[in-house]
C-alpha cells in the first residue's frame, strides 16, 4: 500500500512584499520631478478652459464621444479624422522603441503610469510607516496591536483617496469637468460615471499598492519585447563586474587588496521597487529606473571608491573597460542606424500629421449616388439621379451652403426640401442633404453610360469650397 502521508511538495512560493529603502541622488531627483510633472499634467489638464464659442465646449482637452469629436486646445478632430489619432497611436509606438533602443526601459522606469503610481504609494507607505526597516518589522509583526492596525488603516485610507482622485480625474477627461463634479457630488451624475471612477480606483489602489512589480513582471508584455529593441549599444544600467569583483565586506586584513570594489552592503538591491539584484545581470524585471545606481555611488562617495560601480552602460564597452581604457562617448551609443532610422520613422509620422492638419479643408462633403433604382425615367423622358450628400460644416454658427454642377451646362441640379440650391447646415454638425441631378430628353448625359461630372460646394459666408467627382447614369445604364 502506498504511503499517503508524504504528499509531494509545493511547487508555489508566495510572494514577498518589496519595501523599498529611501535614497537620495541625481536620478531619484529626476524620477521625483517627473513623477510631480505628470501627475500634475493629469490632474489639471480636464480643468483648462478655451474659449471656442457659444456652440462648441470650452474644455481645452475633452474627448466628447456623445458627439464623436476631440478637442485638443485649437485643434478639433472629426470621426472621419481618426486617422490623427491613428497617427499618434504610430508615433507613440515608434517614440517606444526609440527611447528603447537609446536607453533601455526608461519608460517603464520614469514615465510609465504603473511607475508613477507605484512611487507614490509608496512614498505615502514611507510617510506613514517608516523606511524600509521600519516597514519590514511591521510586515513581520504577526500579532496585530493598535498600532499596526492604526498605520495600515491610515495608509490603506491614502491609497484609496489617491485611487479615488485618480478615477475622479479620467473621467473628467470626457464630459464638461465643473458641470460632471457638481453632478456627482449631487448624485445626478450618470451611473457609467459613477462605474467607471468605481472600476479605476479599485485597479489603481491593488495595482499600486499591492500587486505592484507583479504587474511589470507578469501583465505587461513590454519586458518580453524590448530584447528586439535593444542590441550590445543600448546603454542600459549594469553592474561592473570586472571592477567590482570578488566581493568584500572587509576592507583591511590579509587578502583586502585583492577585493573588488563591491563590499556587498546589498545597498542596490534594499532601493530596488523591483526587489532585484542587480549584480546579476540584466533581468527582465529591471525597469531601468537607476535608484541602485545613486544607491551605490552613495556607498563609493563614503568609502573613497570612484563612482559607477553600477551605472548606464554598453555591453560593446565591456572588453575596451576590462582592458583598462575609456568607454565610448555616449553620442556614439545613441546614435547609431537603429535609433536614427526610429528617429526618422518618428520624424516622418509628425511631420505627415502637421501637414494633414494645416492642408485639411473647412469645406467637406462627401457623395454617395443611391443605387436603388440607379436611374428614374420622368414624364417628359428626361433622366434623373438621386444623390445623398453629406455635408459638414465646422464653424461654431450656422452656415449657408450652395450646390452647383462644374464644367457641364446640361446637367440640372436640384435640392430636395429646398426652393433653390442653398442649403443651411447647423452648427458643427454633419447634414445630410439630398440632391438630385436631371439629364434632358435626347441629351447626351441621358443615353451615355456614364457621364463624369463634378458636385460644387461652397460657403457662402467665407467663399470657401470642395468639389467632389461623381457619375451620371444614363440609359444605357439600365
């Protein structure tokens, strides 16, 4: 009979929490300064006001999906103008593996939003419960007293309030920010408003607060990717082993001489967000956000050791530093082919989209011929067509336009619901106008085929126009 007592062991690790220790230096500065510049940017930008008229939102940032348009301060993007956004969509792509390529994962290391929200709940934990040693007796506490309900209790009641804020704020992006505060403080907000705030403070206050590095690890798939961007020229933080080894905590006695520069303080791994060493090697759970390097130059400072023991580098630089001799500039790292094709890439797609944007007409419209019948046969034996004509007026008053036929003094034109071939279009809106085209009895246009023709718009008030091809079908259609 088989031994039921020895069961086979476990295969799952729980996880550690990661308690980061404060540090001071060039990059945690930047990193404090980005982090302050983006939340800023986040937070104020639905409260910005632009005047565009008494027709049109005065929210310089709003994605108004109710009337399908975007706002972007004095730029208006239509629906059929998604390919800007599409544009930006590349362009941001494009600026990824660019900077990717330069120097490794420093978007995930400053700029990404699970970065920026993580520092700062963080940041909050260490207020509230003390630096890294601080918060390791606490986590380790296994009884809970007053106290550590009290710290938790407060700290969980920050990152909620955070959360909250960060929720509030994303849907201020979509709707007329003071008039949807008001509404939902009021409870007469819309209960999607109220869903969504709900959804992203919920996935702000874990994924900040709880699942953190598991989120970089396991759910985001860039760190599966950024290997196709990165070659032995990215610069990149490492480890310089060949300097810093072997390890020592001893710095007199027999042997000290023959130690590296690392006296193995673990100071880079207590800074890392991601609990990792560095020393290592290149791991994919590095993002590239340099506190072990101002860990560790800190560490050189005290004990009289050069800085850049850990630093940005190049694998290419390895063999010329073990042999005693300067790394290249960092110039000649970043540009190389690969980032300046990206940068070209990136270039082209800018400038295509500034283009677009200056060239794009204020006079639209687009033809559609019904083809359902293709032709009308009328009493008096003339041919007439039917066509559906979207029109698109994008001034923030009503316009007055006018249809003509170019280059063809057969062809007749008429406006359906109209005494002549002027047409109001509201506001900002896209109105949808029939017309109809009429060939004579015994005219040409009316036993062709198919007669090419041109459909003339015009704005009265500014004189501007658009003109659109079109056909005629006539009898022989039929």
């Amino acid at each position: 009979m088989a031994d039921t007592n020895n069961s086979a062991p476990s295969l799952y690790e729980s996880r550690e929490p990661i308690f980061p220790r404060r540090v001071k230096g060039n990059f945690r500065t930047l990193k404090w300064w980005l982090m302050g510049l983006m939340l800023g940017i986040y937070y104020i930008t639905p409260w910005l006001r632009w005047d565009r008229g008494p027709e049109l939102p005065d929210q310089a940032v709003l994605l108004d999906l109710a009337h399908r348009r975007f706002f972007f301060f004095f730029i208006e993007i239509w629906p059929h103008e998604f390919y800007f956004v599409a544009g930006l969509l590349v362009m941001a792509g494009l600026g990824l593996f660019l900077f990717t390529s330069a120097l490794g994962r420093v978007w995930c290391g400053y700029a990404c939003p699970q970065t920026v929200w993580t520092d700062l709940f963080i940041l909050v934990e260490r207020w509230i419960e003390g630096d890294r040693n601080a918060r390791l007796r606490l986590h380790r506490q296994k009884k809970w007293d007053v106290r550590k309900a009290r710290l938790r209790v407060t700290k969980w009641a920050a990152w909620l309030l955070i959360a909250l804020f960060t929720g509030g704020a994303w849907v201020f992006y979509f709707t007329d920010a003071p008039t949807l505060l008001v509404d939902l403080v009021t409870g007469q907000a819309h209960p999607v408003a109220y869903t969504t705030i709900a959804v992203l403070t919920g996935t702000t206050f874990v994924f900040g607060g709880f699942a953190r590095e598991q989120i970089c690890i396991y759910a985001c798939p860039w760190p599966r990717i950024q290997a196709a961007m990165m070659d032995e020229d990215t610069l990149t933080v490492g480890y310089r082993d060949w300097r810093g080894e072997p390890r020592g905590k001893h710095r007199k006695g027999e042997g000290a001489d023959k130690l590296g520069d690392c006296i193995d303080c673990n100071a880079c791994v207590n800074v890392c967000p991601m609990g990792i060493d560095i020393r290592d090697g290149q791991q994919m759970a590095c993002i590239t956000c340099a506190l072990c390097i101002d860990a560790c130059d800190d560490v050189m400072d005290r004990i009289g050791k050069p800085r850049g023991l850990i630093d940005y580098l190049a694998l290419s630089d390895e063999t010329r530093e073990r042999e005693g001799h300067a790394p290249r500039a960092v110039w000649s790292h970043v540009f190389r082919p690969r980032v300046i094709l990206y940068t070209a890439l990136w270039s082209l797609v800018g400038v295509g989209l500034l283009v677009a944007l200056v060239l794009r007409p204020d006079v639209e419209m687009t033809v559609a011929p019904v083809r359902n019948p293709t032709f009308v046969v009328l009493s008096d034996g003339s041919i007439r067509n039917t066509y559906d004509v979207r029109l698109r007026n994008k001034h923030g008053e009503d316009r007055p336009y006018a249809l003509s036929i170019i280059g063809n003094d057969t062809l007749q034109i008429a406006l359906e619901g109209e005494d002549g071939l002027i047409t109001m279009v509201p506001a900002n809106e896209t109105y949808l106008q029939r017309v109809y085209v009429t060939a004579p009895s015994g005219s040409a246009e009316a036993q062709d085929e198919r007669t090419e023709f041109e459909l003339r718009l015009e704005d009265t008030t500014t004189g501007d126009d658009a003109t659109t091809e079109t056909v005629f079908n006539g009898r022989d259609n039929g």
